[in-house]
C-alpha cells in the first residue's frame, strides 16, 4: 500500500476523456494489451474513473485513467461527471477521444478547458474502420495545433501510432519540468543530504524526496553523501574539498544552516521540490507573505498523504504552527486536510501551506496551486514556510540564483 503511494508521484496520469460510446475503456484495453475496462455498447458503462497502471517504455511507469464521459446524464450522472472532472487535477497528458468526424460543441469545450488548465492533449479519432477522418477534420485540428491519430481499436490500426504520439508528448512536456537537484552540483562534485532519523522517519526506509535526490545527483555524476544531522560536522571536516551544496530536511533548517560555514551553499529538500514539482516563484511569494499575517488569521495547512500524525512532534499539526505563531506574534488559527481532500472553498484562508506532495504528481500540485492563485491566497510548502520563519529563506534561496540555473 505505502509502496504504491510511494511511487504514484512519478507515474505519468493519462486521462481518457470524450463522450460516452466513443471507445475510451476499448482504448484502454488496446494500450495496455487486457481486458482491463469493462467495454459495452450500453452508455455510461464505465462508472467512476478506473486507473489502470503499466510500463510505457522509455518514459516508464504511466498510469491509464479510463473515464466515465462528461455528457452523462441525470442525478448520478452529475455525481459521475463531478468525479470524472475532478480527475482532471491529475492528468499529465489527456487523450480526448471522439469518434472519426463527429467533432463538436461537447469536443471544443474540452480542447478550451485542457488548455486553461495547460494539460497537453492528443486527440484521437476512434472507429476509423467505420469512416476514415475528413480532409476538412484533419484540416482543422492542424490549425488548432492539436496532434491527432486516427485509431480502429476493431480492426488493431493506429493503436503503435498512439503509443508513440503519448511518448513523444510526454517526453517534450517532461523536459520542461526543471531538475530536482543535479543541476546544482556538477559532475564529481559533492553534495551532502542531511537526513535525521526521528520519531517521523519510516522505519526501514528513507522518504521519496531524499530517495530522488539521490538518484539525480548520480543521474548528474555528483558525488552524494548521506548523512544525519548528528554526523554533519565529522562529514564536513572529513571531506577534501567543500561540497557543492548541503540540502537538509527542513525540519533540521536551524541546526544546520549554523553548522554549515556561510561559503557552503545550503537548502532544503522542500525547497528542491517546489522548484521541480510546484511553481517556484509563487511559492517563494507565498512564505513571504508570512510577513503580513495577523494573530487571528486562518491558515490551511494541506498534506497530500494520509499518513498518522505522530502524536507530540507532529509537523503539520505541532512544528509548523508553533514556527508560525512565533514568526507573526500571536495566535494564528489552522485547518488541516489531508489526502485528495483540499478545501473548496479557500476564501477563509490568509495562507495555505501544502507539505512536500511527495505523493502527488506535478499535475495535482499545480492543479492546488492554480485554486490558491484564483481564490488569491497566497500558498506556500513546509519547507519555505520554516525556512521564511526562522529567518533562512535568503540563505535557503541562494543556491538558485546562479544564472546558469535553470528555475
Ligand atoms: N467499429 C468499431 N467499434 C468500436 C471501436 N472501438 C470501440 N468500439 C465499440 O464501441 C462501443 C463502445 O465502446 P467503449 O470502449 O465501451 O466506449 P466508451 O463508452 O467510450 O468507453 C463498444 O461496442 C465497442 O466494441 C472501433 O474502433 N471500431
Ligand atoms: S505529508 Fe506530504 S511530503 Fe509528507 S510524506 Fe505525505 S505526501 Fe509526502
Ligand atoms: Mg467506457
């Protein structure tokens, strides 16, 4: 269970949207080569989305969402339809299906709310054994700029052309994701993580962010040193040369930015994330707006997992308002959600402060951020929140604004 969480965040989410009867759970038997979406000439067959998980190579780990429809009628139809749209939050790329020539109004609103939403789209024209796509359609998905396939899932035609067409969008859209960390420590240099092992840390294991730290910086051919924050200062004198940056879990901010000598770039594993998974520069806004916070004001604190709360020492719930408390003065009053449930309704809110989303792709952290940017809250992480309150944000922010990176 924790395994499967653990790596949801990496897996591309490829929602199959269009009307009902179009082929959609068809496609996604022929992608994934089994019967794994109930396929029927009845409409609205397929009820809640279905994700159906499979290795795409060379872009990995992609999972499949087979989706209801949005032109579903009635009361449970709506539910259907909330819970479909709401589906959007995730989805990396959107295959919008419809069927050879049947293009439309239902078609048009979906092209305008993928690219509000900037989510890339293929379009694909099913049953082409039943007609093959006009000149003129094809004509006009060309000047829309949409790519487009023509598919027969019947007759087993365009099903490898849609398989690349997924890749190669998925690849051009994941080159723009800026790296989580090689690009701050060249090749054979080093870099120290700092990763203490408290009463938070799962046992066996360490945590996804420090996990794919790692994995970058041997992607980049840095050197890498893992230590906890009790071995920081022996790592450091026994080193040759300084390492190229230390990052450490945000929790241990204080102790080591005064441990490590001012020289030494050094930032936080949040910090890392915002950057490769959020949208930086809001964020970085967000944990300065700390500054205009009055005791009394409200603040949403989110956590995409669903994980226990360690009773005592809990980040969201004991570190983090205490750090902020302290930061403004007085008081402030904090809402906690946790999982997909994220507050529809943020105009109570001064602040929202999101965990790592470790969990979550980059979709769904955008998809939060995009709610907090319309409602006009400013939203931050935990890391840049405690790094703001304990007065490190510039030395956390340092090692970014070098030209040659990439933010
Ligand atoms: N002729 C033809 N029929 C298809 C094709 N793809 C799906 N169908 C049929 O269309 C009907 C609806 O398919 P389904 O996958 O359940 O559509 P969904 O509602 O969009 O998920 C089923 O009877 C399928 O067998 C195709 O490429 N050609
Ligand atoms: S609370 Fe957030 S950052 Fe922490 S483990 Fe869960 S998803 Fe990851
Ligand atoms: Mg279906």
């Amino acid at each position: 269970m924790k395994r499967q969480t653990a790596t949801r965040g990496f897996r591309l989410h490829i929602g199959l949207y269009g009307r009902r009867n179009v082929g959609k759970s068809s496609l996604v038997n022929a992608l994934t080569r089994q019967d794994v979406a109930i396929v029927s000439d009845t409409p609205g067959t397929t009820t809640d989305p279905v994700s159906k998980p499979m290795e795409l190579q060379p872009i990995g780990p992609v999972v499949l969402i087979d989706t209801a429809g949005l032109d579903d009628t009635g009361d449970l139809g709506k539910l259907r339809m909330d819970r479909t749209r709401a589906m959007l939050d995730r989805c990396e790329l959107v295959l919008l299906v419809t069927t050879t020539n049947a293009w439309g109004s239902h078609e048009e609103q979906l092209l305008e709310e993928m690219k509000e939403r900037r989510i890339p789209v293929i379009v694909v024209l099913n049953q082409a054994d039943k007609e093959l796509p006009s000149d003129a359609m094809t004509k006009m998905l060309d000047e829309l700029g949409v790519k487009w396939v023509a598919t027969s899932v019947t007759g087993g035609t365009g099903i490898d052309d849609l398989r690349l067409a997924i890749i190669d969008t998925a690849t051009q859209s994941r080159s723009k994701t800026p790296p989580l960390v090689r690009d701050l420590v060249p090749a054979g240099e080093t870099a120290i993580l700092v990763v203490p092992i408290d009463k938070e840390a799962p046992v066996g294991r360490i945590i996804l962010p420090q996990v794919n730290a790692i994995r970058d910086l041997l992607d980049g051919d840095s050197c890498c040193l893992v230590v906890k924050e009790t071995q920081l200062e022996s790592a450091l004198a026994n080193l040759r040369k300084k390492p190229a940056l230390v990052v450490t879990d945000s929790q241990a901010f204080a102790q080591v930015s005064a441990m490590v000598p001012e020289d030494i770039p050094m930032t936080g594993f949040s910090v890392l994330m915002a950057r490769h998974r959020g949208d930086f520069e809001s964020q970085v806004a967000g944990a300065r707006a700390i500054a205009n916070l009055q005791p009394g004001d409200r603040v949403l604190v989110a956590e995409s997992c669903s994980h226990h709360p360690v009773e005592t020492d809990d980040i969201g719930r004991v570190k983090l308002p205490r750090w902020l408390n302290e930061a403004v003065g007085g008081s402030l009053v904090f809402d906690t959600v946790q999982g997909h449930d994220f507050a529809t309704d943020l105009s109570p809110y001064k602040l929202v402060v999101h965990c790592g989303g470790c969990t979550m792709n980059r979709q769904e952290i955008q998809s939060r951020l995009g709610h907090c940017r319309r409602a006009g809250v400013p939203a931050t992480n935990y890391g840049l929140a405690i790094a703001f309150c304990l007065g490190i944000l510039p030395r956390a922010m340092a090692p970014f604004e070098s030209p040659s990176v990439v933010s």
